[in-house]
C-alpha cells in the first residue's frame, strides 16, 4: 500500500472562530484540492490571558510541497484574515486565525506515532488521533462533540471527514 505523505496543521481562531474557521479552510482549498479534517472542538484557551474560547481544527493535507512553501501559504492566509504577525506578544494574544505546522507525516507507515511525538499541544491529542484513525480506516470515538458547520448545503466538523474542492467549477463537497 502507497503512503499517503503531507502534513498536519493545527488550526484556530478565537476571534469570530466560527467565521474565521470556515475562512481558513476556504483559503486552504485555493491551494490544495482536499483536505482532511478531525471534528472542530471548542477548547479553552491555554496559556493565554483571555476569556475567548478557540475552536479548533487538525488538517490532513497531502502534498510533496516544501514545508517552507506551505508556511508562505498559512503565514499570507493569516495576514489576510488580520492577524499581525510583527507583534512580538501575538502568541499571548487573541487570534482570527492560527495556522502551525504540526508534522511532516507519511500514513499508513508512520500510523503508529503518537500525538506527543508530533507536538506539545495536548489539547489537539484527540484531534490527531481521531484524524490519523480517520486516513487509515480504524473506528475511534471521542468523548467530546465536535462543531457543526453549514455552508452552501454542506456540513462538517462533527467528525473527520475530506472536503474536496471541484478544480472545474470551484465548488466545495464533503466525502
């Protein structure tokens, strides 16, 4: 069997996150015509001064791009939904939108990682891990609901799930 190879993002926002989400995985798909996403959990903010919740999102995006390539990418669709990225506290501060590279990851071979090994953000453990079962046909059940969004008759994030972009129409659908 063939890997899969590309990357997980880890993706957040806790200004209009509903909006800004949905924002950040449309800017997504002008680029690259499937993403794989975990379920979107709401989640406290961690390490941080704020009262405003983040929804959060881990994406599976296969490709052979450079890791630099893909950081251009998330760094512009950051700047384009207002994120300041010169502001030295930006880390501390309330974001519309957050886009990290996780990991460089090739599936199935590289299914047996856990979610440690790919970063230290505990809080997206579940999300890894439902996303990775998800790529590689294995049934997982996560205590917490994920966030339903509907947009143009579609819903996601109540589970993983691949959004494909049709190149010929631009259209968005859910597999």
């Amino acid at each position: 069997m063939n890997d899969k190879r590309g990357f997980l993002l880890g993706i957040g926002s806790n200004i209009a996150p509903e909006s800004n989400v949905l924002s950040i995985i449309e800017l997504l798909l002008e680029h690259f015509p499937t993403l794989h996403l975990s379920r979107v959990l709401r989640i406290p903010p961690v390490g941080m001064n704020t009262h405003k919740e983040f929804l959060n999102v881990v994406l599976f995006i296969e490709t052979d791009m450079a890791e630099s390539d893909l950081k251009a990418i998330c760094n512009n669709i950051e700047l384009q939904l207002g994120r300041d990225r010169t502001d030295p506290d930006r880390k501390m501060k309330d974001r519309c939108a957050d886009l990290d590279i996780l990991a460089a990851i090739a599936l199935p071979s590289e299914q047996q990682r856990t979610p440690s090994q790919i970063t230290d953000e505990y809080f997206l453990y579940p999300l890894i891990e439902e996303l990775i079962a998800y790529l590689i046909k294995q049934p997982i059940s996560l205590a917490q609901a994920g966030i339903k969004f509907e947009v143009n008759g579609l819903s996601f994030g109540e589970a993983a799930t691949a959004i494909n972009r049709d190149t010929r129409t631009r259209h968005k659908r859910v597999v």
